[in-house]
C-alpha cells in the first residue's frame, strides 16, 4: 500500500550524495511517514492544492549535516576562558566551573542553546559525550533534532565499584530509551581517564547491548607521549590489545598518529571525527585526514564543545577543515566534494546511522536542508560543492528538516521559542562569569 504524501519540498537543487552523487535540478522531493518517498525533476513545479509544501526555490538541497562529535552540554562556557593551552583551560577554568555548575539543568539548558544553533545551521544530528546526559537526550527530543546521546564516564579517584558504574549505565540507556530520535552510546573519556580493567569491562558492556562507544583519542601530542612512556605502546596499538577496534567506536581528534596507527585505524575501518577548529584553537594539530580516508578509516567532521571552538557551525568547520588539509598535503588532496561526504554519508557512516540518513535516497529519513544562493557570497556559481565548502556559512541555512518535520522555515524556529532560550541563557551568563571571578581570585 503506497502511504500518503504529507509534504513536499520543491524548487532547489538537490545534492543527493548518493553513490552516484546524483544532482536533481528543479527538484521534487516526496515525504511520507517522516521518510523520502521519491525524489524527481519536475521544471516550473507548482505544488497541488491540499498537500503542505516549502519551498526550496534557489537554494541547495542536501541531507543534514552530521556533528560527529561534541559536548552540547557545555555550551553556556562558551567564551569563558580563551587563547589557553589544553591543560590549563581545563584545569584552571573548565574543569572547577563544571564541578560547581554540572548539573541537570545547566546541561539541559546548554543542550537547548546548542540545539537551537545547530539547526539554524544546517546540523540535524549529532553525536554527543557530556555528563547528565539524559538531560541533554530529553532537551534534543524536545528540539526535534536527532542524536547519539554518549554518557561519559571519568574514573577519577576509583570510589565507584565498577558494577555501581554499569547499573547507572542500565538506568540511563532505559531513559533514553523514551526518545525515538535519540540513541543512547557508552562514552568512557579517554584512555587516561579510566583504568585498564574499567576499559576492558566497558568494551564487554558495549558488545553485550549492541552499543557505540564515544571517545577521545590522542588529542594532544602530550597525552600519546605519557602513554607511550607508562605502557609501551601508542593509544591506538593500546586500545587494539584490549579489542577496541573490534566494537562500533567512534573516536574524536586522532591528532598525534604514527604510520602505523594509522594503518591500524584504517584496516580496521574506524570512524574518526576531525574537529580542526578545536584543535587548531587549543594548539594541539592537525589530524591525518587524507591519509586516514586512503587506509580506510571512516571520517566526520566534529565542532567538539563551544567552549573550544567558539561556534557549532559545520559549514565554517568544513571551510577551514579543508584549507588546512591542503597546508598539510598540498591543495587537492581533500577535495570540495569529499568534504561533503564528510559532513553527510560519510560521517553517518562514522555512526553507523548510513541506513537512516546521509543521502537523499527513497526510505531514508527526511532530514534535509536548504542552503541559500541568494546572498553575494554565492554568485555566480560554477559548482555547488565549492560554495557550501568554501563561501557559505551555517547563516545561510534557509530550512531545516528533521524526519519529515520542518524544524526551521526561512530562518524561524517552528518548535521552540528562541527568545526565551537565549534569554535563558544570558541569565544563566552572568552567573557563571561572577563564579569565574570568584575562582580566579582564589
Ligand atoms: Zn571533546
């Protein structure tokens, strides 16, 4: 039985990245039941009466991008401490202001914040890792976006029983359970952040339930060198003695890689995020993008937190994720088009979500965006992929889909009320700045 159409998006120019990278000019695409039920091209389309329509006229249309690594709950620390290196912006501002404030509804209301922006920029999924994360699953059902939600875990003093750590686990996967666009992942810090027996026990977690594991991985050249030093071997030749790379796992940075790990990385076909605004902004280098997609690791592109980057806008990350791909390798080498592949199938594939979204193809979700060409910025144009990498910003984002939902229609907010979340969290500012002082002082 064929289902009903309930809306139609008509009038731009699809970039469907598909296999094929098929473009659809004067583009029709069918939504039913949340899902893409046909894509054509029909010139001078007018919509039939009865059927709810956007229109998409002058614009591009493509698959929502993918944030393949962040920390939505974070998002009111934005700007709070600037121009530090890694360790010192976590120990002395980051980390004591998350113990005073990490909360339920300081990362609920930074989810929101964070939410708000991605969907005025063209995110429509991200993957996330922050503490009380079911507040930050709860805030993305309640914005219509959709995400991995990764409760992170950081064994600092070992007080916890690991067998307490994993009933905490069994509670949270059942809360987020509630969410349909929400899916729960398991997110242990780092490899420095939990023992070698909690690792171990986490991988075990993960295989028995079917789960993606969330982490960092060799962010700094600092962190490899420790490890190096204590254990022997590099994080990547570490984390494959105790069967990581055997699981679903993404990994966010991957910055300090020799050529083995990268081999390693990439036979094992591991999903990478490249989040080269934070890893520019801390000091901390560039991740081995071109040579990792040629062994076979699976890229995204990541913002990683407000807090280090300043903003979540994916078409300002690709923008400078690309140019500093071509310092690294020389120009060409990370393509205008392949870097779309990154923002959309490629970095779904990263999640292992490639069946869901990352294409505008027949079956998928309808978590489309529309990209205008309207501004300056964007003529003339030759090719379409050049001037989302290159010349558009997230400010250009006119509409935004998510399962056949319209989330935003020519730039207002069709489910939350805006204002009052930036209200909100300009309230919430002032705190924060005042405890800030308060902890300088000390
Ligand atoms: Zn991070």
């Amino acid at each position: 039985m064929k289902t009903r159409t309930d809306l139609i998006v008509w009038g731009g120019t699809a970039l469907t990245m598909d296999d094929n990278l098929r473009i659809v000019e004067h583009a029709v695409i069918k939504i039913g039941q949340g899902k893409i039920q046909e894509i054509s091209s029909k010139k001078g389309f007018r919509p039939p009466a009865g059927v709810k329509n956007l229109d998409a006229s002058n614009c591009l249309l493509l698959p929502g991008l993918v944030n393949g690594h962040t920390h939505t709950g974070m998002s009111l620390l934005r700007g709070i401490a600037d121009d530090l290196p890694l360790y010192e912006w976590l120990n002395h501002h980051i980390f004591p202001l998350e113990r005073a404030l990490g909360k339920k509804d300081f990362v609920a209301l930074g989810t929101e914040l964070a939410c708000l922006e991605m969907l005025r920029s063209g995110t429509t999924t991200f993957n996330d890792m922050y503490y009380f994360e079911e507040a930050a699953a709860e805030a993305a059902h309640r914005m219509g976006i959709r995400a991995i939600c990764g409760q992170t875990h950081l064994e600092i003093s070992g007080v916890e029983k690991s067998s307490e750590v994993f009933k905490k686990f069994d509670l949270f996967f059942k809360t987020v359970s509630k969410f349909p666009r929400v899916q729960g992942a398991l997110a242990p810090h780092s490899i420095y952040g939990l023992s070698e027996s909690l690792w171990k026990e986490m991988i075990a977690y993960a295989e028995r339930n079917d789960l993606l594991i969330h982490t960092h991985l060799a962010e700094t050249p600092k962190e490899c060198h420790e490890i190096i030093k204590q254990r022997g071997v590099s994080p990547v030749k570490w984390f494959e003695s105790i069967g990581l790379w055997d699981q679903k796992v993404i990994c966010a940075h991957a910055v300090e890689l020799s050529d083995d790990d990268i081999k390693l990385l990439g036979r094992n076909q591991v999903g990478i995020v490249f989040n080269p605004e934070s890893n520019l902004k801390l000091g901390n280098g560039i991740c081995p993008v071109v040579e990792l997609r040629a062994q076979g690791a699976v890229l995204s592109f990541g913002t990683d937190s407000t807090a280090s980057n300043n903003n979540l806008d994916l078409l300002q990350e690709v923008d400078t994720g690309t140019k500093i791909q071509a310092f690294k390798y020389g120009v060409g080498k990370l393509s205008a088009v392949e870097s779309v592949k990154m923002l959309t199938i490629e970095g779904a594939r990263a999640l292992h979500l490639e069946k869901l979204i990352g294409s505008l193809e027949m079956g998928k979700e309808a978590d489309i965006i529309a990209v205008s060409l309207k501004g300056p910025h964007c003529f003339p144009l030759y090719d379409p992929y050049s001037h989302l990498v290159y010349s558009a910003t997230g400010a250009d984002v006119l509409h935004t889909l998510v399962g056949g939902k319209i989330l935003m229609k020519n730039r207002k907010m069709m489910l939350c009320d805006e204002n009052d979340i930036l209200n909100r969290a300009q309230k919430w500012g002032l705190k924060i700045a005042r405890l800030n002082a308060k902890f300088q002082k000390a």
